[in-house]
C-alpha cells in the first residue's frame, strides 16, 4: 500500500487505486497521514469534521474509521490493520517507502548532503517531480492545517534550492519548469517571484522577468492594494540596469570545481614548548591509521576545559602529519570561545574556505545548502587536512564537513559536540596534565636546572595552577621574565594577590585565565550558570546529582539536564558516574562570579542546603550502620534540600566511602563559616562509619572539630559527646594517655552538671582506654563504677553495656566465674531490650569466659 499526500489525497493498494471515497472518511484519513505513527486525537477528528459535534460525533468517526480499515487493506479487525486505536486516539501506522511526503523528504534531505550539484539537482528533481499539486487538494478541511502549510514550504525551499544549483551549474533553464507553476499557485510570495526572475534573467530572457515583475506588482495592487516589497524593487531595478550576468554558459563549458592554482599552507606555528599529552598524540595517530581504511572522511573533535591545551595538541598534532595531505591544510577560527556566543556563522565559514581554495567570489551561491554541496565538490578527491578551531556547536561544523574520505577534519570546542560524534566523529577529550607532566612544561619554559633545585617549590606551583596548562604556561612566563628569583618568590607573589586570578592575568584575552573562563560562562544558560556559581559553595573535592541539587534548590530530575549542559561545556567533570567536580582555578572563577551576581543571603541558602544534605543523608546511613545508636536532634533542613535515600546497611556504607572525603571537607567548611551545629552533629554521625572501616585519625580530626564547634556553641551535652567520641578515637591509634586526658575534662563536664548517665558513660570509655592498655584491674573499676551509677538512675542499656565491660574485665583478669555471672546479666538485658549489637558482644564475651573455664561445648553454643 502507498499513500499520496502531494497532491489530492491517492491511496494503492498495488498498481490499483483504492476507494477512499469522499467527505469524513478521506477527510479523517488525510489528518492522519500528514501524521502517520502518531495518533490523532477523537477530539481533534470531530472539531476538523462539524463547527458544532452532534451528539453521535465519535461514533460516527468510529463508523469512518472501520470502513476506512476496509479500504486500505480489506481488514475490519484492528489488529490487522494499519489504521489503530490507542489511548491517544487513532494512529496510521505506515513506513517511510509507503509515504511520498516521506520519500520527498528523504530524497530532499539526501540532495543537501550530495558530494557535487549535479547530483543534488537530480535528487531534487526527483523530489519534485512527486508534486501532483497543492498538498491534499481535495480535502478543504485541511487547507489552512499547519502541517499542509509546512509541507508547501518545504516544495518551495526545494525548488528554489534547486534553482539556485541550475544557475549555478549553468543551466538555468531546468528550474523553470518547478518555478513556473509553483509561482502560480503561491502569487503573493515575493521571494519565489524573485527568484524566478533571477532565473529568467540567467536564461536569456531578460523581457520575461521585467514583463513577470509588472504582473506582480498589479497582483499586489489589486488584491492587497500595496507596492511589491524591496527585494523585488530592488532587483527590477538592476535587471533594468543589467546588473545581473545574461544567461549562461553551456552545462559542459562549466564544472563544479574550479582549479587551485596553489596549495593552501594555513596552519598557524607549531607550539615551540610543546610537552606531554603522549597518549593523547598516540590516540590521534591511530584513528589517523584507521581512516585510511575508510570510506568516510576523518574527523576529531578535540574537548576539554578552557585553557586545557586543544588548540595547542591539534596543531602540534596537524603539524606532524601535514606532509600525508599535499592537497593543502586549512585553518579557521570559528570564533566560539571569543565574546560572540555563537561564533561564526556558517555561511561564513564556508566563504572564508570556498575563497581559500580559490573559488571566485561570484561563483558562490547564496544559500548554505548550494555552498555546502560546493565546498564539498571543491574537496573532491583531495588530501586536505582542516582544522576548525573553537567550535561553538555540531551544527556550525556539520555544514563545513567535506565527504572526501581523503580529507581530514580537527575540531577544537569546549563542547562535547556529542551530536558530531553520535554521527561518527571521533572525541578525544582532554584532561588537566598530571604532575609529571605539569612539570615537563615548566622544565621546556624554564630549564631542567631551575626546576631541579627547587622541587618544593615547583610542586606548589603546580598546585597553585591546578595542573591546567594556560595556567601553567603564564606563571612560567612570569617566571622567565624574573630569572634571578627563586621560584619559590614566584609562587609567593602569585599567592600574595588579591584575587588570585589576578596573578594570572596578561594583558591579553587569548591568554588570560580568567577571560578564557568567560567565554564557557556566558555561553550558559541561566539555570546552568546560576549552578555553575554555586559550585564554590560546595566543599568539594566532587559531588552527586542530589548534592548539586540541594546546593541549587532544585529537584534532581530537573537538575539532572543542567548538569548535562554544564559536562558539555567542559564546566564540569564526571571523572566517575555520577560524580561531578571541576578544578580549583574554575572554583575561583565561580565564586568571583557568585560575589558578583548573587547576594550574601543567596549564597547562605545555598550553603545551609548542602550542609542539609549532608547531614541528614548521614543520619539515615549512620541509623542503617547501627540502628541501636543514640539518635540526636537535627537542624530543620532549607527547602530545597534532597536526602538520598538508602536501602540497607551496605548502601549506606556505600555512600558514607563515596562521600568520605566530601564530609571530611563538609565538618571543615563548618567550622570556617561559623556552622557550629552542624559540626559536631555530621562528626556524631560519622563515628560508627570511621570506626568500622579503620579511619581512626579521620576519626580524630573531626572529633576534634568537633569538641572546639561544641565549645563555642557553649553546648555542655554536645562537647561531652563529642570529647567520648574523641577519647574513642585516640584509644583505637594507641594514644592511651591523650585519651585518658579527653575523657577527664568530659568528667568534669558531667560532674559540674551532675549528669549521671554522661559520668557513667564516660566511665565505660575510660575503662576501655586501659582495656586496650592491658590494664583491666582499672579498667574494671570504671566499669564498676559506671555500673553502679546505671543502676542508681535505673538506666537498663547503660547497666547492660556496664555489666558486659565488667565481664570482659573480669575474663581478662582470669575471673571467668564472675565473667559468666555478669555477660549473663548483661544478656538477658539485652535480650528484653532487643539490642542486637549488645546481644552480640555479651555472646562473645560470655563464650570468652566459658572456653576459659573449660565448657567448650558451651562456649562453641554461645560464640
């Protein structure tokens, strides 16, 4: 079956028309072809179909529909039909070769990317020839229908594409015969008209164009009472002065290349001090390698951060492997890291190379299309190598491609240009150097004996620059311009400006750190940029999706995009899935840009948000680690904050090594912006994660942070527990007695507030300091004594954790008779109180004692 839209409505089933019929059912039909594999709306059927629905409007397009399933392929069941029922409506369910509004469009679309005019004329002149006339000119329905009217622009755009290739091929002549009757049927379309003109003019016929003109104007004067617009006044009036060439030479007199009479050479200098990127350059030789077997051309897009290096590895690269295209090497600057957000146009683009390679400036069409199938003819057969340098997207390169497999094409963008390599681009992304090479590019800018002597100070530079060579490259340039101070003054002074990007400013934009940053930043849309400020909020080193989505006050799903534009642009790196970050010199760019746009109230909400993630996502995986733990209270969380959900004990352990070192820096950011109460809170939550996993002097760190936040706060309870979980972590790095030390201060704490459960804890925490000493006759008479104060205060998991240390003590010291007396007490205290961890140890420790006293069988049953 095929389905004719370019013209009155023809379906055939094989080589015979079918019976459509007219009225609704050709109707229904045609609203539906104009958008086969989609559905239609019942709704929008019976609005097409009455000015005012009778009552039986869906039954009767149901009617339509089942008679039409007959028609079109003898099936009145639905399931063998083309003609279905969804949820959404009706949908016509055809391919592409059943279609001819399709096949138009393919063959169109397949006339744009020919390699030479001549075969985009014959494509489109085959498009064309589908026309029968006014799209579906039999259904008045549909006249005025978006889609008819798109459709008739699109016949128009072909035609005139095909013009412009007739004259340019010299055989003007063959656009007539669409030109003519397409005119007639759009009389008041200025552009159609002008180009039929021009195309007469360019045949030899010079009397019909003017005669043609005067038709027009009395056309606009009678019907709409206005004068024909400029474009045709104007081009009337260089007809009249015979401004515009005479017809044409013969087809065979003209060609679709015109010879160069010289290469082009046009790569700007190599890089003298290029360095590094060895496996990057390995990388590059191999696709090269690879596309000598292809059909297709080679193209690489070369991405990466501004002031990365892609400028400088593609032209170290193209400089190595120029001599492998004779043919010529180009070079342009499409301009999209300057200060024009889309850089140069296209059409532009493609002049600048048509006239490089000699083309007269005559001889180039207008349209973009005709110039691309030209530049693509140019290239023909040649080994030519183009770069294309600081490309803002996919679609200002795609038109300047060429489809000699012979040619090679190098792409610098700080996009991704995702869309190019989808269609078969190869990416090479760039990285920021690593140290070894970070230093070869200060060793090639100041001399191996200058690096040699101060490695110290050479690795803090390295730091200071964050490993990103523009960065690198200035500082060793103001380096040489000082040869007599040591590097180490260098770094000071660069450290010693008041805006550190400051020290890394030149003078000029190509090279100046900070401008280069701006062309990625304003090239953000907001929402990208306003996330892009917000990441100097972050405490770093990386974050997740639901981390950036507190810190910007949005949904993750709908963040999820904006961290996506900001990945193409090289703002933001996902080093690891699902883990974003960027480095230190783009944070400074990003926090000068906050100071500057968002106010201090701003900037707070965003702060407390990520702090809010942090935190209450640690609760939830601290609670998961240890459900028994001792639950605290919480800051009531911004709105905007997003928690991350956890499903068990290994997620949570899964997040909490994720996150470590960004709740490392998260109590750290804490405490140097006065966020006291979350300090020792995230510290809290922390323990039981530090502790486990052996990260004891993490552990401290926090702690520690965690006591001094509680002081200032002047929160007695919140230092008392934050000084036992200090303690705690000291015992597990052996410093006994700085331990011991801790928990003194925490007693008299307690002691002044007369806080009995805070002493006995605090008791059990001492005791285990001289435990882990081989101490245990002390150890046992904090345990004692932390016993009898649990019990004073009736405080029945406090009197477990006693009885058990008691015991454990006592099986230290060789009493295992007392041992199994009170692990057994310890036991069934915590039996009644369904403490699985307290069960746990007072199992082991119980089975410690009995194998002690030699019930084996016992001790076996008990561990």
């Amino acid at each position: 079956m095929r389905v004719s839209l370019l013209g009155p409505l023809t379906v055939y089933r094989g080589d015979l028309e079918a019976r459509i019929g007219y009225g609704k059912s050709r109707t229904i039909l045609g609203r539906m072809a104009l958008e086969a594999g989609r559905p239609v709306a019942v709704s929008e059927l019976v609005s097409l179909l009455w000015d005012v629905p009778p009552p039986s409007a869906a039954g009767v397009v149901q009617a339509c529909v089942s008679r039409l399933r007959s028609a079109l392929g003898g099936h009145h069941r639905e399931r063998d039909s083309v003609l279905r029922r969804t949820l959404a409506g009706y949908r016509l369910d055809l391919s592409d070769d059943q279609l001819d509004v399709a096949v138009f469009r393919q063959r169109v679309a397949d006339a744009r990317h020919a390699a030479a005019p001549q075969q985009a004329m014959e494509l489109l002149e085959k498009a064309l020839g589908q026309w029968r006339g006014r799209p579906l000119a039999d259904i008045p329905q549909l006249e005025v229908h978006p889609a008819v009217t798109a459709l008739a622009e699109e016949r128009i755009a072909a035609t005139m594409l095909h013009a412009e290739l007739a004259e340019f091929t010299g055989s003007p002549q063959r656009a007539l015969v669409w030109l003519r009757p397409l005119t007639s049927q759009h009389p008041l379309y200025e552009p159609l008209h002008a180009r039929l003109m021009t195309t007469l003019v360019a045949s030899g016929l010079q009397a019909d164009a003017l005669e043609h003109f005067n038709r027009i104007r009395a056309r606009l004067a009678d019907e709409l009472g206005i004068d024909p617009g400029s474009e045709l006044i104007d081009l009337y009036r260089r007809i009249l002065r015979q401004e515009l060439p005479v017809g044409a030479p013969p087809s065979s007199a003209r060609s679709d290349t015109v010879p160069a009479p010289s290469v082009s050479a046009q790569l700007p200098a190599d890089i003298p001090s290029f360095t590094g990127r060895r496996a990057k350059l390995r990388e590059l030789d191999r696709l090269l390698e690879a596309g000598d077997r292809s059909s297709a051309p080679v193209v690489v897009t070369i991405s990466g951060t501004a002031g990365v290096g892609k400028t400088a590895l593609a032209l170290h690269w193209a400089h190595r492997v120029r001599e492998r295209f004779p043919d010529g090497q180009l070079y342009l600057d499409l301009r999209g890291s300057m200060e024009e957000p889309d850089g140069m146009s296209p059409g532009q683009a493609i002049e600048l190379i048509l006239r490089s390679l000699h083309v007269p400036r005559e001889r180039i069409p207008h349209t973009l299309a005709a110039q691309t199938m030209l530049l693509r003819s140019q290239m023909a057969d040649r080994r030519m190598l183009i770069m294309l340098d600081n490309a803002v997207s996919a679609d200002q390169v795609r038109p300047l491609l060429p489809g000699s497999p012979a040619c090679l094409v190098l792409i610098t963008s700080s996009q991704l240009l995702t869309s190019l390599v989808a269609e078969g681009a190869h990416a090479v992304q760039l990285r920021l150097l690593s140290t070894a090479e970070s230093r070869d590019l200060l060793i090639h800018r100041l001399g191996e004996q200058r690096i040699a002597a101060e490695r110290e100070s050479v690795d803090d530079l390295i730091t200071y620059c964050a490993h990103l060579p523009l960065a690198l490259s200035v500082a060793a340039a103001r380096a040489a311009t000082q040869p007599d101070l040591p590097l180490a003054a260098v770094t000071t002074q660069l450290l010693a400006a008041e805006e550190r990007l400051d020290a890394l400013a030149t003078g000029d934009a190509r090279t100046d750190v900070r401008t280069v940053f701006s062309w990625s930043y304003r090239a953000l849309a907001p929402e990208g940029a306003r996330l892009f400020r917000y990441l100097a909020t972050h405490p770093g080193p990386d974050a997740s999706i639901n981390a950036l989505a507190s810190l910007a006050g949005w949904p993750a799903g709908y963040l999820r995009s904006i961290v996506n534009d900001l990945v193409r642009a090289n703002l933001l790196t996902e080093q690891v899935p699902g883990r974003y970050s960027c480095h230190a010199l783009l944070l400074l760019y990003a926090q000068e840009q906050a100071h500057a746009v968002d106010d201090h109230t701003t900037r707070s909400a965003a702060l407390l948000r990520v702090f809010g993630h942090y935190l209450h996502t640690a609760q939830a995986a601290a609670l998961l680690i240890n459900p028994t733990r001792q639950q605290i209270s919480l800051p009531v969380p911004v709105a905007g904050t997003v928690v991350t959900d956890m499903a068990d004990g290994n997620a949570a352990f899964a997040w909490m090594t994720a996150e470590h070192s960004v709740l490392l820096n998260t109590v750290r950011r804490a405490a140097e912006t006065g966020h006291d109460e979350y300090v020792w809170r995230l510290a809290w939550m922390l323990a039981d994660y530090l502790d486990r996993r052996g990260h004891w002097r993490d552990w401290m760190a926090v702690q520690t942070a965690a006591v001094a936040a509680a002081r200032r706060l002047g929160d007695p309870d919140a230092e008392g527990r934050s000084g036992q979980m200090l303690a705690r972590a000291r015992t597990r790095l052996g410093d006994f007695a700085g331990a011991r030390q801790d928990l003194a201060g925490v007693l008299a704490l307690y002691q002044a507030r007369g806080d009995t459960i805070g002493l006995a804890y605090t008791h059990i925490e001492l005791g285990g300091t001289w435990s882990r000493a081989n101490r245990h006759r002390q150890a046992l008479g904090h345990a004692l004594r932390a016993l009898g104060l649990f019990q004073a205060d009736g405080h029945a998991m406090g009197e477990a954790d006693a009885l058990n240390a008691a015991g454990w003590c006592h099986a230290q010291l060789g009493e295992h008779a007392d041992a199994v007396v009170m692990c057994e007490q310890a036991l069934d205290i915590y039996q009644r109180l369904g403490h699985p961890n307290g069960i746990a140890g007072a199992w082991d420790s119980l089975g410690c004692a009995q194998s002690r006293l030699g019930l084996h069988d016992v001790a076996v049953a008990s561990l």
